[in-house]
C-alpha cells in the first residue's frame, strides 16, 4: 500500500503488510560462505591506521585481547582477520604514494641519489645504467672506460 502527497509529488510512503518472518537472511553481496556481513566498527580501523610499523600480527593480538577485556565484548570490535589489517595498511601506504608510475619513481630516486644512477635508457627497452663512483676511481681510467662502452653496447 503507497500513500503520497499532493504538495510533496516527489514523496512516497510504503507500507509492508506481508509477513515478514518469510523473508530469509542471504550472505552478503559475493560472499563464498553464508555468513551475514558484519562491519567492522570504525574505531578499529581507525585503531589500525594509527599503529604505525607495527607488524599486523602484533596489531591483531593486541587488539584481540583489548576487545576481550571489555566487559560488552563484540565480533565488530577487533579486525576480522590479518588481511582486513594488511588490506588497511596497503591503503594507507598506497594513499601516502606519490604515484604508481614506475618511471617516475625511477627518476625521483634519480634525483635524490643523483651519484648512482648515471645513464636512463627508454627506448628500445628501458635500461639504467648505474654504479658507485668510489668504486670506479679503483680503476683504471682506461677500463673504466672499456667497462663503460661495453655496458653502453650491451643494452
């Protein structure tokens, strides 16, 4: 049964009058077990991005046995299992990234150890030519050289 108004058209009220012991709970969206989906409260995920480096094994026990000294202890109140914490984690290291490009993570490290990386190659096929200095000054001049051009023919 649907009542509405004349000066609200857009609004509508239904009423259920079947019986609704009928109705029967189904698993959530694609789940592969017929368990009901229950969330995860936020504060513990708010808990889980605020535990730093710590390991997610560390972070799981330790709010494992918080949510059990609470005297009205519920499921929602620790993390379902270590890939909820993982999968917390990813998303915040993925958030902090800068991007996912990997050239240019290459050449921001080119940048910032700029006496390490000494020759990027894109095309035909992307090569990095890279080497301590310290350890080239041991050498010779002339097989520095040798070893240079035959790194260069080799790509």
């Amino acid at each position: 049964m649907t009542y509405s108004r004349s000066d609200r058209p857009n609004a509508l009220v239904i009423v259920y009058t079947g019986d609704e012991t009928a109705a029967a709970q189904f698993p959530h969206d694609s789940a592969s077990n017929n368990c009901n989906y229950v969330r995860t409260q936020p504060h513990v995920l708010h808990d889980i991005r605020n535990s730093g480096s710590k390991s997610c094994k560390n972070i799981s026990q330790s709010m494992i046995t918080t949510a059990a000294q609470v005297t009205v202890a519920t499921v929602t109140a620790a993390p379902r299992d270590l890939e909820q914490i993982r999968n917390t984690k990813k998303i915040i290291r993925n958030n902090a990234r800068l991007s996912r490009d990997a050239l240019y993570n290459l050449h921001e490290f080119v940048y910032e150890y700029s006496n390490f990386i000494h020759r990027i190659l894109t095309f035909p096929d992307l090569s990095v030519i890279c080497y301590n200095p310290a350890m080239m000054i041991d050498l010779n001049e002339d097989d520095a050289l040798k070893y240079y051009k035959l790194v260069i023919t080799n790509i």
